[in-house]
C-alpha cells in the first residue's frame, strides 16, 4: 500500500481509531493485522518470506541468549545467514548469474547461458532484512534481551509505518514501545498529521512532479544536453530527496499520532560541507547501521591510515550493492567512498601545513564548500539514476555540452512551464520550512495558534497542486 494512495486515506484513520479503542493488551494483535493488510497490498505470497525469516530470527534470539560460548555464534550465524540468503536469492541472483553468463560466454566456457529466476523482488526487503538483522547482533553483543513474546517481536519487524522504507529501527528504540501504553494526546496526534503532511507534501508536490522531466531525459539521455541535462540532474537530487525524505516523514508522523517515536532519518543532507557530514545527515538509519555493524567491527578507524581507506571503500561497495544489484549502484557507492577518502586527506594537508589556528569560517568558505558537496552528489546521482553505466557516461559527457542553450523538454511530456513554475515555488517553500528552522519537526509539534493554519496550507497545496497517480516510492525497489 502507498502513502500516497486512497487505501491508505482510508486504511490510516481506521487502524489509528481501532488502535486506541482496542484493550491495550490486543494493540500489538491489532497492529500487527494492519501491518500484514498493508504489505500484502504489493504481491501478498511474499509475506510467506517475512514469516520465514521472523521465526528463524526469533527463535535464533531466544537460543542466542540461553547460550554461551561458540554456540552463541553459530546461532547468530544462522540468523544471518537465513537474511542474507533471502536477500542473495531475490536481488543478487541475477545480478550475479548476469555477469557469470556475460564472462563465460564470451570466453566461450558455457555452452549455454545458465537460466535466471523469473522473480520479482519484494517490496523493502533491504530494510526489513537489516532492521531483523540488528535484532540478533544486539542479542548477541548482549545489548537487547531476546523477544519471548512471538507477535511483538513479528510486529517489530513488520511495523507498518517503516516497513518497506525505513527508518531500519534498532530494537533498543522500538520493541519496548509495543509495550507502553499510549493514550489519545491532541499535542501529539496534532503534530503527527503536520509530519505526515509534511512528507506527503514533497512526496506528491515536488518529488512526483519534478519526476516528469527527469523520467523523459533519463529515458533518452543522448537526445539532450547542455543546460537541460544539468537541471535534471539537479532536478533528481531533489526529487530522490524528498521523496525519500518524504517517506521518512510519513512514516514518522503516522507513528507519532499512535505514540510511537522513529528515529530521524533525515538532516537538512544538502547543507552539508563534506561528503563525510553528508553521511551524517542523510539515510542516517543506515549509515549508523553499517557504521556500528560493519565499519567499527573491520576497525573502524582505529587502524592504519591503508587499513582505514580500505574499510572506507568496503563499507560504501555494500552500501552501493545494497540499494541496487547492478554496476550503476557500485561505482555509485566507491565515488562517495572515493571522495570522503581524498577529503580526509586535503584536510590533513591544510591542517599540516598551517602555521596559525585556523579561522573562523566565513559564510563564502561555507557556501563553497556546500556547493562543491551538492556538486558531488549530484554527479553521483546519475550513477544511481541511470539505467546503465553507458547512460550515465552520456548524461555526464552531455552536460558538457552547454551550447545551444536549449531548454525544449521543459514543454515535452506534459512538464511545461507552469510545472516548472510550481515546482520552483515548493522548492523555495521546501528550503524555507526546512533550513530557517532548527528542527524542521518544530513547526508541527510546538503550540501554536498557527499550526492548524499552517497544515491547512500544506493540505491545500497537496490537493490542488500535487500528483496524484500513485508513483511508487524510489526507495520501494530496495
């Protein structure tokens, strides 16, 4: 089920209501039907994956903690190896048997190509993988104590609010909230349908339409160049970010309104001065979860300065793989990796070669240094937009081409100029909202005699400016 759908204005009010009239024993019973109604909307057979991979996990949870020694591990290693299984056979099967076919054929060591699976893959399987993953290592670094109770620890890896897009909840934040009770708070509940607004806001205003352009450039990259290339790639930023962001938000706010708290995922990312600072501010729920799972235990950097750059390009090699099974997705990964390296070592050359405290930034030092980072990771996006390695080189190599000055998709596809009008305006509405406030959740949340006007203008925008053709979230895929 979409955010951005019908089912979902009628499927949130209803579970919300049945939530707090439901005895508080039932609520996690209660959550965890909606739960399965709401990601048995896609493909619902798949849900059978989820059940398999919650039992292994639960009762590798129990067995992990009862234990001592090499068992410990060999049950963690079940865990992990039924997710990673699941995840290896649906998105990196044909990923890998693609290129196996590609490399022996050509060398003439297959007679035949060896057949792929004719699946598709599962809605939010990365994230739900990862989220039941961080389970079973809490358990065993003895952080979290095993879940007993079968439906709660189900419900925290199918949660509906962040299942199929996160944020990848620890189970330290999440599963002792199935056991609060939460009681109907206006303040609260208020500022939960702002959040939820809010995302849904740049979902279907900004991200859905901006999409327009980009899908027609992205679709013939070699038909265009110069200035147009340039403004979807600029363009995509911008939609991959409040589209995912967006998710984020919706997902944050329909939780909030039952009580629930989800980690922030996202930090004003574009603000960012490094490649490094980015990291931290964007998908923080995965750059944490690779950070404490997979960077700190290869040494993190407390290792040799060759050791560390190694980690480094590890770590944003699996995070590439990770959003995607194809070569776009790894050279996506290895640029920021790349780049985080070499700015470590530009800032360890100035702070070596400097006679004098540094000085207090100035405001140009600042812009430059988030327009050559918003540079970047444009640039990087191309990879992780386009279809293929070859389509990317082209919109690079094209962007380069700045004459003629040409603009003529803006009037193709149904994206003319006043798409180009609106979309500008809820781009400055966006950047207005979200980086002339400390906490871009303030508005929602403090008391205000405004805030009801103030999501009044949101749902206005919504309905008569947004798009409303059920576009899947981008970050659905993974």
């Amino acid at each position: 089920m979409l955010f951005n759908s019908f089912e979902f204005l009628l499927f949130f009010p209803i579970v919300t209501v049945l939530y707090f009239i439901v005895p508080h024993r039932f609520r996690w019973l209660h959550l965890l039907v909606a739960s399965c109604v709401f990601y048995m909307f896609f493909i619902p057979v798949y849900i059978l994956i989820l059940f398999f991979t919650i039992i292994i996990d639960y009762v590798a949870g129990i067995l992990i903690e009862r234990s001592n020694g090499i068992l410990r591990k060999r049950y963690l290693l079940m865990s992990l190896v039924a997710n990673i299984g699941v995840l290896a056979v649906f998105k990196y099967f044909n990923f890998f048997i693609g290129n196996v076919n590609t490399i022996f054929l050509h060398f003439h060591i297959l007679p035949r190509e060896i057949p792929l699976l004719n699946i598709i893959l599962p809605i939010g399987l990365s994230f739900h993988t990862f989220q039941a993953m961080s389970y079973t290592i809490e358990v065993y670094r003895g952080n979290q104590k095993a879940e007993h109770h079968f439906g709660i620890y189900s419900l925290y890896v199918m949660f509906y609010p962040q299942l199929v897009a996160g944020p990848i909840e620890r189970p330290q934040n999440l599963l002792p909230q199935f056991r609060e009770v939460h009681h109907i708070d206006y303040d609260r509940m208020v500022g939960g349908i702002g959040i939820l607004l809010w995302g849904l806001f740049k979902k279907v205003v900004i991200a859905d339409r901006v999409a327009i352009m980009v899908n027609i450039v992205y679709t013939h990259p070699a038909d265009y160049r110069g200035i147009t290339t340039i403004l979807t790639m600029v363009l995509f930023s911008i939609q991959i970010y409040c589209d995912f962001s967006g998710y984020s938000d919706m997902a944050i706010g329909s939780a909030r309104v039952m009580g629930f708290k989800l980690m922030r995922n996202f930090s004003m990312p574009y603000a960012s001065r490094s490649i490094a600072e980015f990291w931290t501010r964007w998908h923080i729920s995965l750059s944490t979860w690779f950070k404490d799972y997979l960077y700190i235990p290869l040494g993190g950097n407390k290792v040799s300065k060759g050791r560390w750059r190694i980690n480094i390009m590890i770590v944003f090699m699996i995070s590439g793989l990770w959003h995607g099974a194809n070569w776009t997705f790894l050279i996506w990964g290895l640029i920021h990796g790349a780049f985080i390296i070499i700015s470590a070592g530009l800032k360890h050359q100035s702070h070596i070669s400097s006679k004098h405290p540094q000085r207090k930034k100035h405001r140009l030092h600042t812009f430059v240094n988030i327009l050559t980072t918003f540079t970047i990771v444009t640039v990087a996006w191309v990879f992780f937009r386009a279809k293929t390695i070859s389509d990317a080189a082209m919109m690079l190599k094209n962007s380069l081409k700045l004459f003629p000055l040409t603009t003529t998709v803006i009037l193709q596809g149904g994206f003319g100029i006043l798409s180009l009008i609106i979309s500008s305006a809820a781009i400055l509405f966006l950047f207005i909202v979200e980086h002339k406030t400390k906490d871009r959740y303030e508005l929602f949340e403090k008391k205000s005699q405004y805030t009801w006007a103030f999501h009044a203008v949101l749902l206005l925008l919504i309905v008569t400016m947004g798009i409303f053709d059920h576009q899947s979230f981008i970050y659905f895929q993974f």
